[in-house]
C-alpha cells in the first residue's frame, strides 16, 4: 500500500482505450466501498460513477474539462457537506479511493477547478457540493502539451524540503529525519494538493500529532468551497495509511486542547496510543 503512494500522480493524458470488463468491474466495486462511508467528522461522501459520459444522446452526461484532460473516458464525482470538516472527510475518503484505483493500475487526477460545475448540480441538495471530480483510465506516457504546462507551472515533481513541513514540540525546531515518525511523515509529503501548494504543518507533542493548515492567502476566491481542507483530509488518509501499516493505534479528533501558532490554522489532531 505505501509504495502506493509514491507511485500515484495526476495523469491528464489517458489512451484512447475503453476499461476492460475487468477494470470495469473493478472500479465499480472500489465505488461500492466508499460511497456514503463517512470521514472522522461524520461527513458523508456519496460517490457517482459516469461511465460513458460522452456518448452523444440524452442518457449521458457530458463532463466538460476545457481541454485539460486528453481521452477522458469514465469519471467518478463526490458529493459532500459544504463545509471545512466536509472537505477534509471528503479529501480523505477521495483519496483512499484513488490509492485503490492505483493499485489496479488505472490512472486518476484529482480536479477541483478545471471542470464545468453546473453538469454536477443534480447531485448537489442543500448546502452540498461536488467539489472534485477525477477521470479514471490508462495513462498515456506521451503527455499532451497541456499537461506538459500545467505540470512545470506546479512544480508537479518536487515536494517542500522535510524540515520546512514537520515540527517537533515547536514551530521553531524542525522534526529530525530520524524521527521514529519520519517514514510516516515522509507519506504526507507525498501527497497531492490543490496547484501543488503543499498547506499542511505538522507539529509533534509527546503522543500527538498536530495538522495545521498554512493557507494560501485569497488563493481560493474563485471557488465556493475550502479546497485547502480538502488537502489536509488527503495529508490525513497518507498519515493513516502509514498507522495502519506499522499497526499503530490512534484517534482523531479536533476537539484535542490545541496551540495557537501564528499564520496557521489549527484543523485536527490524530493521538497515537503507546
Ligand atoms: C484538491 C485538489 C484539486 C486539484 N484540482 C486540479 C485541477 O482542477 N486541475 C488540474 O489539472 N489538477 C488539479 N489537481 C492536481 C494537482 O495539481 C496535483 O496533485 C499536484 O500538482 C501534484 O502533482 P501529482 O498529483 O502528480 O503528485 C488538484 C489536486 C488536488 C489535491
């Protein structure tokens, strides 16, 4: 599961190729196991899977994605709370999924901006949104010119340096790389995030871990949901993996007595038990 994570990224360039029966099924049944489960904050994610979506009659929806994504051929949506603890359920529900999807070797990117909304407002009741949609195929390794851009304008392949991320009891002492978490931490660092930025802090007391969310300021006028909180829940789902892996317990939870830090905003904490 964890080389996983490091194997997962965007593809925007799919082969002109329908899923097999067998993927088909497949991804039905990764659909099956996330949708309507809730996050740690009791947020519910229902998932929609548009599997012919450009078949030209009146059945099928179409999903716009302005040129992104080049042969998209089937699509999965969420829908969720509109709200932050909506978003981070939401980011690590998404994301648990897409790692499923990896590992049957299909290919997925999140997209939070480039698509056109409004084709998802049958899903949306109340004060819910759609606020991701990914394609689901086979990569083509020849990237389109687009995705060539988009992946150097957001740095795609470099992540921020360990030190500048992770703290130890401090914001002003950097968690050391031979930290018995390091290896953990490393799986965060991995993780995908909106244009790339990376928000998420961490900071380490005794047997908790910390998330704060550095935001990007006036970063998301432009959207009507907290993008920013959908990375800290996908920082959450990578951290959980790595528990899960080396058998530790924990708990998470935002109501843990938490430190105020200057330029960061407290979101969650996740307590390990000895
Ligand atoms: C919440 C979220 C929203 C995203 N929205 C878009 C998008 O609208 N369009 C796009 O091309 N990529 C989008 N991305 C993909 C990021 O640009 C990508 O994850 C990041 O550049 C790191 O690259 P990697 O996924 O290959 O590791 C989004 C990623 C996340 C996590």
């Amino acid at each position: 599961m964890l080389n996983l994570i490091k194997e997962r990224k965007s593809v925007r360039t799919y082969l002109d190729k329908d899923l097999t029966a067998k993927d088909l099924k497949a991804v039905k049944q990764i659909i099956e196991t996330y949708n309507n489960k809730q996050g740690f904050f009791k947020n519910r994610i229902e998932l929609q899977f548009f599997e012919k979506p450009f078949l030209n009659d009146e059945k099928h929806t179409k999903i716009g994605t302005y040129g992104f994504i080049t042969n998209p051929r089937c699509f999965i949506a969420g829908c969720v709370e509109n709200s932050f603890y909506g978003m981070v359920d939401y980011g690590f529900i998404f994301e648990n999924m897409i790692l499923d999807l990896t590992e049957k070797k299909l290919s997925t990117v999140w997209l939070g901006g480039t698509f056109d909304r409004k084709t998802f407002d049958f899903m949306q009741k109340g004060n819910q949104i759609v606020p991701t949609i990914t394609p689901v195929g086979y990569e083509d390794t020849h990237q389109s010119q687009k995705e060539q851009n988009v992946r150097e304008h957001v740095h795609a392949n470099q992540r921020e340096p360990f030190e500048t991320l992770f703290f130890n009891e401090s914001l002003d002492q950097p968690l050391s790389e031979s930290h018995a978490l390091a290896p953990l931490f490393e799986l965060v660092r991995f993780a995908p995030s909106a244009d790339n930025k990376q928000p998420w802090r961490l900071l380490v007391k005794k047997d908790m871990v910390h998330f704060y969310l550095h935001r990007t300021p006036t970063y998301q006028e432009q959207l009507s949901f907290d993008v920013q909180a959908i990375d800290m829940g996908i920082a959450l789902s990578h951290f959980v993996k790595g528990l899960k892996d080396q058998k530790i317990k924990f708990e998470v939870s935002n109501n843990f007595v938490n430190i105020d830090l200057p330029e960061l905003e407290y979101a969650f904490s996740v307590k390990l038990e000895k």
